[in-house]
C-alpha cells in the first residue's frame, strides 16, 4: 500500500516481501470463499492464529470479536441485499502488517473499496487499522441505505392505512417486521463490535491514530440503533391502528346484524302468533286483518329503525 493507496498484488509476492517486519508495507487480502479446502491452508501459510482459522471455519457463525495471540478476529454481520433472509457474516482478521476479510456472498462496500483506493484515493494511515476503519465505514454505510428503505417502506404502509387496503397491508407487515428485526440486531452486533475496538490492546491493532473516525463509527451506528427502534415503534403503531380499525369494523357489523335481529323479534313474534292452526281466532273473519296485520308489522319495523337512528346505533 504504497502512498496510502492500494496496489494489487498476488499471495507469492506478499510472502517474498516478509510482511510481518515492522516496516513492510500493510497488505489486504480478500478472499471470497465457497468451501473451507482451500480456506483453511491460505490461512495457516499466512501465520493466522488457529483459533482465528477455527472461528473462520464455523459452521454456525456468531458475532465475536477476539485477539489470539498477534491476530484480532471479528466476525461481522452485514446485510448485502434488501430482501436476504438471514444474515451474511464477514470475517476479519488482522495480523500486525495484513489484514485479511473473508465472505461467502458477494459484499458490494468491499468492492467500492478496492476501486475507489484503487484509483488514488488514500487511505487516513499507512497501517491495517485504517484499511479495517474503511471496511467498516463502507459496511455501515450500506446498512444504513436499508434503514432509509425501511423508512420509505412504513411511510407507504402508513398510507395504505389510511387508504384502507387491508389486504396489502397485512401480506406487507409481517415480512418488514421481520426485516427490522434482523437490521437491529446486526446494528447491535455492530455497535459491540466498533466500541470494542476503542479499548481493544492489540499488537495488530491500533486506534490511537484514529480514534475520532471509528468515534464517528460508533455515533452512526448508535444513530442506525435508533432509528431502528423509531421505525420498530411506528410499525407497531401501525399494526395497533389496524387492529383498532379491524375492531371498529367488527362492531358495526355485529350493530347492524343486532339491529337487524331486535327489528325481526316483534314481527318473528306476530308472524309466530298467526300462523297457529287455530279455529276460532277472532281475526279470521275480519275482510282487512291481513293489510291491518301487515301494517302493523311495518309501523313496528319503522318505528324501531327511526328509535335507533335517534339513538346514534348507525353513526
């Protein structure tokens, strides 16, 4: 990395050059990698910690932040896309003049890294923690565009509620439910990780040269933190809303079906009365007992659907 940019440069070069003295140049190397066969000797020829090599090799991986012996390992969650179910680690191991990252999936930031750097761009240090303040800048970075998403996201959601598309809403709330949940906890895992590096005693690490910029690492990722939580909250707002509005509707459908069966009762009742098979029912002979019966009938119906009215039962 002379000049504070990056060169490129292969394997068989960097261990011609000894990078473990102390005035060798800091080296990166970045290996994307789908199996451990070839993982595992990259690491030991390079002199990595075989704690450092076991963590990497992890089948479950978890956030940590360790130092064995000269190597500092950090196993980083990030998100590398929108709609990614779990979380992408990114392993980063720093020895005293190389620090390597390692990833499954492709990671965007790193490749912004290596060609803007690449490019003339320079680095705030001729020294690994530099290269891994940039890493995490980059890495942070990205994340945060996923809470300016979630943001667009609930604002719309926000809108469909008031619009009333209850369908679209409920098939939309769950999922980013679940997305925030994920970002939070990766900005939490992150949060540990970046303060941890401020206290950390490292022959391979050191921020007594940049501690204001993994400072400032730290304010944006607590700033993530929090709108995280706001955006957590405003869902579930959102979700009370809903059930209030399911709620308000389930109440004027059981008003209307209780209005409709206490206007039926009387004339259920009057129907019932006349259709007994009795002889001598006074009305039978009367010419306008049906028009008078039926009459009566719509009165009572009316009259009770004028006394709920009044009442506010269809407010």
């Amino acid at each position: 990395m002379p000049e504070r940019c990056l060169n490129r440069c292969n394997l068989t070069d960097v261990n011609s050059r000894n990078p473990q003295e102390a005035t060798a140049p800091p080296y990166w190397i970045n290996k994307a990698y789908r199996d451990t066969a070839s993982l595992q000797p990259l690491l030991e020829s390079i002199g990595v910690h075989p704690l450092a090599i076991e963590a990497c090799l992890d089948p479950t991986p978890a956030s940590l932040l360790a130092v064995y012996g000269k190597s500092l390992f950090i196993a980083l969650p990030i998100h590398t896309a929108w709609d990614i179910e779990n979380r992408t680690f990114l392993w980063i191991i720093c020895l005293p003049r190389i620090i390597i990252t390692i990833h499954e999936a492709d990671i965007p930031a790193l490749q912004q890294i290596i060609e803007r750097y690449s490019d003339g761009m320079r680095f705030h240090g001729d020294n690994t923690s530099a290269i891994l303040y940039q890493i995490l800048d980059h890495v942070i970075d990205e994340d945060m565009m996923f809470t300016l998403k979630t943001r667009d996201v609930i604002d719309r959601l926000d809108q469909l509620l008031d619009d009333n598309f209850d369908k679209k809403l409920t098939e939309e709330t769950l999922p980013l439910k679940r997305q925030l949940t994920r970002l939070a906890a990766t900005f939490e895992d992150q949060l540990y990780c970046v303060s941890s590096l401020q206290t950390i005693d490292s022959e391979s690490f050191s921020v007594s040269e940049l501690h204001e910029y993994f400072r400032d690492a730290f304010l944006h990722l607590e700033h993530a933190s929090r709108v995280m939580g706001r955006q957590l909250a405003h869902l579930s707002a959102i979700e009370h809303q809903y059930q209030l509005n399911l709620q308000d509707k389930t109440t004027d459908r059981l008003r209307l079906l209780t209005v409709t069966s206490t206007i039926f009762l009387p004339l259920t009742l009057i129907t019932g009365i006349y259709g007994m098979n009795f002889q001598k029912m006074p009305e039978l002979g009367w010419p306008y007992a049906y028009p008078a019966v039926v009459s009566l009938m719509l009165l009572l119906a009316v009259g009770m659907l004028w006394n709920f009215y009044r009442r506010g039962w269809f407010q």
